[in-house]
C-alpha cells in the first residue's frame, strides 16, 4: 500500500497512515496480491481518528511496559472520547505516573519508531507471551483464533520495546501520533468482572491536530465545572450513601426538581391520550420467565426469597404493563391504549460502574407502553416524534436520531420485521425528523429509534428510545377483539423520552451548569433583607410570592446585604428581591437577576405577574440556547 501511495504522489505517500482495501482497512505495509478497490487513507479520512487512538493505546502500553517492568497488558481500544489500556500492576498508578508514562510516550513517538505487523504461529505465540508472564495475553489467543493457524502481532520498533496481540491496523510509525494527552486512572476487572483479576485502567485521548486536542481538553475543563456531583452537592439537591449503594438520597430541593419534571411530563402525556398506573415492585419469577428476563437478564435483577418463593424487583415496567393490558378484554376500539408508569426500578450493576447520577441501581423512568394495531403503528409513532420534540425544545436540547433495523439475531419473521421499519420510517418523514440509519442495531425483538441528546458543551447523551415490540403480546398471550370479531395479537411500543429521570437531571445539571430556568428551579426567588427592620416587610413578600404558588426562600440571617447577594449569586438563584428603607416604604422589591443584575424596583405584584408569565413561557438560560429574558423585560 506504501508502494501505491507513493506512485500516486510523494505528498500523499507521505500523509499516508493505512490503506482500504474492498473496504477494510489495512496497514501501509499490506501487501497487493489481487485486483481490488484500494483507498489511500490520510488524517482527513473516514476513520483515521479511531486508528490514531488505537496506535496510541499501544503507544501508551509501550511506555507503561518500558517504565514498570513485569507489567501486564490487558486490552486498549479506542473510544468515542480517545481511548484506554488495562493493566496488571503491582501497584496502583498515582499522577505522577501519568506525567511520567506521558513524557516516555512523547520520547516514543519522537523517535519515529514503526508498527510492524508479524504473523506468528498459533502456539509460538501463545509460548511467548505465558514466557513473559502475561497469562492474559494467552487467554485472548485461545479465545479469538481457536480457528487459526496463524496470530497477528505488533511490535513497536522490535520485540523488547512492544510487543502485542493485535489484529490491527496500526498508523506506519509512532511520530504520526503528536496530539495526545492522558487524562486519568481507575480500578478495573478484567473483561469487567468483578470476579476477575483487578486491574489499572489508564484514560487518555488523541486527536489529529493539536488544535483539535486542546479544544477537547477546554472541554473537558468546562465538564468538570458543570460536573453534576459537584453542583447537586454545592446546590443540596441529593447525596449517596455507603449503605445504600447506587441509590440516591433526593434532598429537598432535589425532590422539588424531580416533582418538577416529573409533573411536567404528566401535563404533557395525559392531555395526548395517557393514563398512569403504579404496578408492584416485587413480582413473582413465573412472570420474569414468561418475559424471558428470568433466563437473560436475571443476573442484573435483585432476587428475593420469602416462604419458599423466588421473587424479584422489578427491573423494568414492561411485563407489569402486559398484565394489566391482559387482566380484560380490549377491544380494537380501546387502542391505542397508552399506560405511562413512574415508579421505582432496580438493576444489580456492578458497584464498580456506578458513578452518580449516570450510573444507578434504583432508578424510575417516564416509561410508557403503547399497544396498538398493526395498523396504527406508523401514526402512534409519529404522534411519539411529536411528543419527544415538544419535550426536548422546552428545555433547550437539541437531539440527532438514529433508526435501528434488523440484527442477526432477531425474532419473528422478516416480513413482519420489514414492515415495522417502514412504519418507523413512514412516521420519521411524517414529522419531518432526519435521522440517520444504524443498520443491524435494532433490539431482538424488533426495531427501534434512539435519541441522542447535545448538551451546551457538545456532548451526546443517549435518552429517548422507541422501540417496536411483537415478542412480549405473544409471550403474555395478549388479545383484542378486531373490528372482524375475532382475536388479534396488539403490537407493543416502548417508548420513554427523559429515559431514567436520575440520568436526565444529570444531563440538565451539566447542560445548565445549575443555572436552572425560572420554571425549574428548586429555588425561585430569594428575599434579601438589609437590616432586622426590614424584616416585617420581607417576610409579607416571601408569603405574598408564596401563596402565588412561586417557590421562595427568605435569608433571615444578620449578614451583610452585599454577601446575601454573593451567596444568592453562587446558589445560582434566578431572582433575589432586595428590601430596605425605601421598599418597605412604598411597599415594593429591588429586583436582581441572576443574569441581568440591578432591574430597579418595582410592586410586588408586578414582579409576580411578570415572574408567572417567564414560567409560563419556559424562558431558558443563554448557555442553554436561548436568552434569558429576565422577568417584566
């Protein structure tokens, strides 16, 4: 491929880092045997960022390796944000390390040392790396080439530099790699088991510019800022506990913010047709086996043994929901027949990944299942579309859509599963929504359509999904009677638009870095009064705001009014509503925004009049795409 690159200019040899061939990518050492599609790859290209990251996974596993010896090498992919290597180590990595693995990276990829792919014999390979006292590099070759002859390895310059069990490919040499940064570490398991040998996991990231690398770190300074750990401990909206792992303790202000949310989605599913219902926590296995999750999913659900029964909590609302669709006759009359549910759930995730409000063992959702017709698919769909962008516009998200079809594995018949992604499609243009395809991504039982959230600083969260269901009416025998008079089976259609509640308040933290809107903030509006004798005025505003329905605070304390203000500011209260000589005098309020400053005085009913249309209207903050229009502006 070197040879190809070079003939068709020096320019493009020399930007060269791999080569496609049919399609697949090759290093610039592949030999051309046959006639074949051939691309040059160069940094501008398709992919180039996921091979950049990979060769700088073995660039740092190469430096680790040099610095610590008797290491041992895990595995070290890319990622959507760089990449990461898991090692054995005697002992765990602290900063210093990472300044010292980064600088011996930096001298590697200096030296311009090449990635050179070697085929060994199966069981040559396996030898050496047990020789080298990485059992895990063993297990790996027995596990992935069971059918081979031969093993693809990469060495870094030569054997006693790096060495590594890799399919590959790699960029030509170490000195194409200049904009890397490594970021952090923490405790892994090997092939994520907590069972399995723990291990060292180092983060980093890489980019094809540095400009690219440094817009990147800014990125990651301005996330740490936004953290939402950090913000719900300064603002008290929650805690955790070590005896109630993965479970959040909601505070009062927090709560308010989960009522909050959790109210506006009601006003907005029950005037589209939604009735809420409240299903058991606990169920039964014999339901968790006719679901199929007793047999797939029971080692993430919490078990429970009382009087010789199994049970277990509920790790999702979708078989309660089939009951209650099966516990009468419907009719095709009845459908859509739309059930909303909020409450708790629990998944037994491994306390290794929790992290947290991402990443939780007891959680709810906005979940929803709608049982429709065949016929009504693409319609109710459509209707969804509508519902999942009316949500995310009132909060300032913006949001790309992916559409995933049938996997390899699949149930049902293909027919049946054409016709589903043609309503999913059908509904997709009907509400006027692009969306990109991700063949082959759908769940087993049918397609589905992701949602994927941008904050203010550019990240992706996954949060709506909807999702086709034919399996699990069948699985629960679910009828109604058609306009025919005969038995049909319902289709099912899971569909949930903040998706975890926990998860979304992480996502609005960071998005709005806790400067909450007006209509969501826990606290609204704080009363400021500078001396004791304006307090009877003061408390009169608070209860006037209050019986108004605004959430407010009043700072009684005996402080300086210039710290109340500082202390207003850091909470990131909206509004604060300064009382003195001159207000309690002509029974008025000097108005502060949190955005705008000084607004000048005014009546306390005008303030709340105007203070009732911002909530009304969901002004949002700047940062969050749209201009705060401070209240009476």
């Amino acid at each position: 491929m070197r040879d190809i690159a070079a003939a068709i200019s020096p320019r493009l040899a020399k930007a060269a880092v791999a080569g496609v061939v049919d399609g697949v990518m090759v290093d610039l050492s592949y030999l051309l045997t046959r006639d074949a599609s051939v691309k040059i790859l160069t940094p501008e290209g398709e992919h180039a960022l996921e091979l950049v990251r990979h060769s700088t996974a073995h660039l740092l596993a190469a430096a680790v390796t040099n610095l610590f010896p008797g290491t041992q090498c895990g595995i070290g992919p890319a990622t959507d944000e760089g990449f990461f290597y898991d090692f054995v180590v005697s002992r765990p990595f602290v900063p210093e390390d990472l300044d010292a693995i980064e600088k011996k990276m930096r001298e590697l990829a200096q030296q311009d040392l090449p990635y050179d792919r070697q085929l060994w014999p199966r069981e040559e390979a396996m030898r050496f790396f047990a020789s080298r006292g990485e059992p895990l590099k063993v297990q790996l070759i027995e596990e992935k080439t069971a059918s081979q002859d031969v093993v693809s390895c990469y060495t870094i310059k030569d054997r006693d530099t790096f060495v590594d069990f890799c399919t590959g490919p790699h960029v030509p040499s170490t000195g194409k790699l200049k904009a890397f940064k490594l970021l952090s570490t923490s405790n892994a398991y090997w092939k994520g088991d907590a069972r399995n040998q723990p291990m060292q996991r180092v983060y980093g990231t890489a980019f094809l510019s540095d400009k690219e690398l440094q817009e990147h770190l800014r990125r990651l300074e301005e996330a740490k800022k936004r953290d939402h750990r950090k913000i719900g401990r300064d603002q008290k909206l929650f805690l955790f506990h070590a005896w109630a792992p993965g479970a959040t303790f909601w505070l009062a202000k927090g709560t308010t913010l989960w009522n909050t949310i959790a109210d506006y989605m009601r006003g907005v599913l029950f005037p589209n047709g939604y009735v809420e219902v409240r299903t058991p926590i606990v169920f039964n296995k014999a339901l968790w086996e006719t679901s199929g999750h007793w047999q797939h999913y029971r080692e993430n659900m919490f078990l429970v043994e009382t009087e010789d029964e199994q049970m277990a909590l509920k790790a999702m609302n979708c078989p309660g929901h089939m009951l209650v669709f099966g516990s009468e006759m419907r009719s095709y009359k009845d459908l859509p027949l739309r059930l909303h549910e909020q409450t708790p759930l629990h998944r037994n995730e491994a306390s290794g990944v929790l992290g947290g409000l991402t990443r939780v063992r007891q959680f709810s959702q906005d979940d929803a299942h709608c049982f429709v017709m065949e016929s009504q698919i693409a319609e109710e769909v459509e209707k969804l579309l509508r519902l999942v962008q009316r949500v995310y516009a009132d909060f300032g998200l913006t949001f790309g859509v992916k559409l995933s079809t049938r996997p390899e594995e699949f149930l049902g018949e293909v027919a049946t599963w054409e016709h589903a992604e043609q309503s999913l499609r059908q509904a997709l243009e009907a509400a006027g929504q692009a969306y990109t395809v991700n063949a082959g991504d759908g769940a087993f039982y049918g397609p589905k359509i992701d949602f994927d959230v941008t904050d203010a600083i550019g990240r992706k969260w996954q949060c709506a999904t909807i999702q086709l269901d034919y399996q699990l009416p069948q699985r629960f025998d679910l009828k109604y009677v058609g306009a025919d008079n005969t038995h049909h089976r319902p289709v099912v259609i899971h569909r949930a638009i903040f998706g975890s509640f926990e998860r979304f308040l992480a996502l609005l933290i960071e998005h709005y870095a806790g400067a909450w809107p007006l209509w969501l903030s826990p606290v609204q509006t704080v009363v400021l009064p500078i001396s004791d004798r304006h307090l009877p005025h003061a408390r009169d505003v608070r209860d006037q705001l209050a019986a108004a329905g605004l959430r407010v605070e009043l700072d009684e304390r005996l402080e300086k009014i210039g710290y109340k203000i500082r202390e207003a500011q850091l909470q990131k209260v909206p509004y604060m509503l300064v009382v003195g000589d001159r207000e309690v005098a002509e029974g008025t309020v000097s108005v502060r925004a949190r955005a705008a400053g000084d607004l000048g005085s005014r009546p306390v009913t005008q303030f709340v009049t105007d203070a009732l249309e911002e909530i009304a209207r969901k002004t949002l903050p700047a940062q969050a795409g749209g201009a705060e229009t401070p209240a009476g502006q």
